[in-house]
C-alpha cells in the first residue's frame, strides 16, 4: 500500500501505517507475531534513513557505549587487552588505576573473572564481566606468561578516565613522555579522539612543553576516528591566527561559520 519513498510520506501516514502494522502484529488471527521492539526499531530506521547517511539512533542499550566514546571515562580497573588466543591477555595497564596498583602486568592471561572461565567468552562479555558499579570488587584469576600456576587478585572498580593526548613513549612510573627531541625541543603529541576533556589536556601539555622550550610540534591525528566537533575546533583554533576553521551546514537553515581567533594561537 505504501509505493512512496519514506521522505515522500506525511507525519500523518506515516504513524497512520505504523499503528496499523502494530494492529496487524497484535492480532491473533494473522498468524504474524512479531515483538513490539523489533517493529518500533525497523519503523525508526526507516525513517531515520530517510532523512540522510550520518543520522542515527542511539537505543538505551547503546547510549552508555556511546557516552563511554565521548567521555573516553567508565568503570572498570584500568587495563586494555586482546583476546586473539583462547583466554584474553592484558596488553597494558593505565598508571594510578587499580589494575595499576595491583601489580597487573602487560601479558598477563586473565584465565578467569569472578570464578567464570573467559577462554570461550567474546570479547564484549569479557569487558561486562570485568566492568560494574564503582566501588565493587572484582577478583581476576591470571597467569603470567612465565609461570605455570595461577594466582588470584581482587580489586576494586573504581572510574577509569583514558586521555586522549598521548606522547611517544612511557617512563618507567607510566608517564607519557611528550619530547622527542630533547636537543632540537621537537616534541610528539598523539591526539587519539577528539572528546569534552581533549582540549583542557592538551593545553596542560602544551603549557608544559612551552616552558621547557618548544620549537617544533609532531602533531599525530592518525586513526584518530573523531569526536566532538567543538573539541576538535578548538584544537585547530590553537594554530591558526586568522581565517576559517571550520562550516557547519544543517540539513535546513544557514551554514555556521568558524572562524580562528587570534589570542588562542600559540
């Protein structure tokens, strides 16, 4: 009965159809019985697709995950780790987090979380199990790539905030290590994603850097996969004296302007 495209369709029939097909799927005599969430999430997908190729809908199961990206903060115990083979291994261990503290290590196999065998657990069930509310506790069973025996070590979840702004390397405490070239004073910074606390870091950095003599920049944006836009506008705003940074077209209205300000320039 609909033949238009989903732009072409009135507010009015659009729900018009979609009370219907909610009837039809309500109805004991149709012989079609589909869950009122799987028809809600097909009718906003369609509609949503209408409208052009950027414009999503974030469900409540995906907006802690999309928070989570934006903020780069949750709580776990501060660790990143593949699973490549069968049990999950740790490939770092970010500095002043339980993990940290606990005496974790880069390598270690996590063989179990709380008790429960990880080997056959995908990666995304590995992270629900070591991640829960603040302040409580989990206990990891580990291997360490030496070793033959396990060992148990229980901590506690607390709020793990990732930086955005990273160096070339780390220091023996697990500090990041910005100049490259002490001599030349040519320093690195890695910006990994532009979020809300991206600029704040970096101009904490960058003040550092210029007080022991700054003469040269690596500024590193590779797989950087984006952000928030204002962020990654101030950045830019920090090089440019003058001119455009950046246009903002919404899909109906006038394009806003951009423009670099002179006093923000180091």
């Amino acid at each position: 009965e609909v033949s238009q495209s989903p732009a072409a369709i009135r507010k009015d029939k659009f729900i018009d159809v979609f009370e219907r097909v909610l009837a039809l799927s309500e109805s004991p005599l149709k012989g079609i019985s589909l869950p009122p969430a799987v028809l809600i999430t097909q009718f906003a997908k369609g509609a949503l697709s209408a409208l052009d190729p950027y414009t999503i809908i974030y469900w409540p199961s995906q907006a802690q995950k999309f928070e989570k990206e934006m903020t780069n903060q949750f709580t776990g115990i501060g660790i990143r780790f593949s699973k490549k083979e069968e049990s999950p291994k740790v490939l770092s261990v970010l500095p002043d987090t339980p993990a940290y503290h606990s005496g974790l290590e880069a390598g270690d196999v996590i063989k179990a979380v709380d008790g429960v065998e990880m080997s056959k657990m995908p990666p995304n069930c590995v992270v629900q199990s070591i991640a829960g509310p603040e302040g409580t506790k989990v206990t990891l069973t580990i291997r360490r790539e030496d070793e033959d025996k396990t060992r148990d070590i229980t901590l506690n979840r607390t709020v793990i905030i990732v930086p955005s702004i990273r160096g070339w390397q780390r220091s023996e405490t697990g500090r990041w290590r910005y100049m490259i070239d002490a001599r030349n004073k040519i320093a690195y910074i890695r910006i990994s994603c532009f979020n809300s606390r991206t600029v704040g870091d970096f101009e904490k950095t960058l003040a550092q850097l210029e007080a022991q003599g700054l003469k040269g920049l690596i500024l590193d944006l590779r797989s950087n996969p984006g952000g928030l836009l204002n962020s990654a506008v101030e950045i830019a705003d920090r090089f440019i004296k003058e001119g455009l940074i950046a246009r903002i077209q919404p899909r109906c209205g006038m394009p806003t302007y951009v423009s670099a300000h002179k006093e923000k320039t180091h």
